[in-house]
C-alpha cells in the first residue's frame, strides 16, 4: 500500500492504495545476456517461458534443461539443453512496459485455417471472466490482462503492466500446463498492434478479442494471416475489423 493525495470537487485527502508493480527482468540464455523486459513481478516463469517460445529461441518447453528466476535479483537465468543462436535485431514495439521483439517478419508466420467461429455474446461473457479474474486489476488498476479460453471457460489468464508481457505469459503458461494453444481465442484487455497480432498467429489463434481497438498495421496482418480480429468488446456488442471468425444474426448493410 502507497499513500498518496486523492483530489474531488476541490477537496483533498490522504489515501492508501495498492500500486501497480514493475520491474526490470533480465533473461540469461545458456550464461548470455540475451533481454532485459519490464514486467510486474508475478507468473516470472511463465513470462521467460512464454517469451522466449514467441521469440522463436526454443520451439518447446521440453528444451529447457534448467529456468531459475529471482524476483528479487531482477534476474532469470534459463539453460537450454543444446546451443542456441540468440536473435540481436532488436525492435521497440509501440506498447507499454517497454516492449521488445526480435522476429516481427510476417513472412516467418504461415496463413492460419481454421473452423472456429464464437457468437459475439459469447466474446463478451469471456471478457467478463477475463476481468473477474484479473486480481492485480482489481487491486490496483492500470494493468493488463490477457486469456486464452475455448470459448467455454479461460484455460489460462496473466497480468502485467505490459500488454505484450500479458500475452508471453498466458503462452508460458499453456506450454508449463501443456495446453495447445492452436485454434483457441486470445483475450486482451489492451490495444491489438501489429507485434500482438503476429504473437497470436505464432500461437495459430485464429480470433484475437480486445477492450480496445487494433491499429490499421494490424488489421493488414490479420487480413494476410486468416486472423478475425474484433475490438471494443463489451458485453452485448463489439467491432469486427477483420475475419470471418464472429458468427453474425444478419449481414452487414451496405
């Protein structure tokens, strides 16, 4: 808890409130430097094992022969079971918390094929699980939140201050609880960017569902890749700007 000076209709009072946190994380591969991430310090291991899975530095979770992480060190220090050439063409991404990829070629992601299709209602009862389950949210405001969900129920849900760190985490998890994210729907609470798109089809999600909206990069992206990309979701309405994925009662008006 943090006090700090709350201001309404002229008055001020002292108040105490949970902060969001964040912290510097640098990830070690086989003893080289390889990223230092800001991140809140909770799912560490999920968000080194979700990172690294989307940077293309390992193909499974089965390659990494040792991970330990220390929140208080700022530091995670993972072994691969054999040698690796780590990427160095680093791109700052447009997101918060002090995004960083290496791999955002389009041309390394193949066009995804897939029969999954949700009914809008069905998008907005998830987001509401999404939020129900975001703790650090309720606590204390201004975090993200991303999920992975069948359209049934959230397989695996994360919080960060950055919204891409949301989505490497709820990667990590699903390969630390071998969940295949193939065919499954990404849940966001925060804007969809080209960077985000192409996490979503490296996993071949193939319906991406924000609170927000996605940037015109993005929608080119999804449109190349078979990705239905839908925003401003709530919870009896939301856009689709791309795909096919959302089931409608009626076509749209010319």
């Amino acid at each position: 808890m943090r006090a700090f000076i709350h201001v309404k209709r002229g008055r001020a009072e002292e108040v105490k409130a949970a902060i969001v946190r964040e912290q510097p994380l640098v990830i070690w591969v086989n003893g080289q430097k390889f990223v230092t991430l800001l991140c809140s310090p909770v799912k560490l291991d999920a968000l080194v094992v979700g990172y690294l899975w989307l940077e293309r530095v390992i193909a499974s979770v089965d390659e990494i022969a040792r991970l330990e992480v220390s929140e208080v060190d700022g530091r995670a220090d993972v072994t691969l079971a054999h040698a690796v050439e780590l990427p160095t063409e680093r791109i700052l991404t447009s997101g918060c918390g002090g995004g960083i990829t290496f791999r955002i070629d389009p041309r390394l992601f193949s066009r995804l094929d897939s029969a999954r299709r949700v009914r809008p209602e069905t998008l907005g009862q998830r987001m509401r699980d999404l939020f129900a389950a975001a703790e650090q949210y309720r606590a204390s405001r201004g975090i993200h939140g991303a999920a992975l969900t069948d359209g049934e129920r959230l397989l695996a849900v994360a919080e960060d201050v950055g919204r891409h760190n949301a989505v490497d985490k709820v990667k990590g998890e699903a390969l630390l609880k071998g969940i295949d994210t193939a065919d499954l729907i990404l849940l966001s609470t925060g804007r969809i960017s080209s960077e985000m798109l192409l996490k979503a089809a490296r996993m071949r999600v193939p319906i991406v569902a924000s609170r927000t909206s996605p940037t015109e990069m993005a929608i080119g992206l999804a449109e190349q890749l078979n990705v239905t990309v839908c925003g401003y979701v709530r919870g009896d309405s939301l856009n689709v700007y791309a795909g096919d994925g959302v089931l409608l009662d009626a076509p749209p008006s010319d």
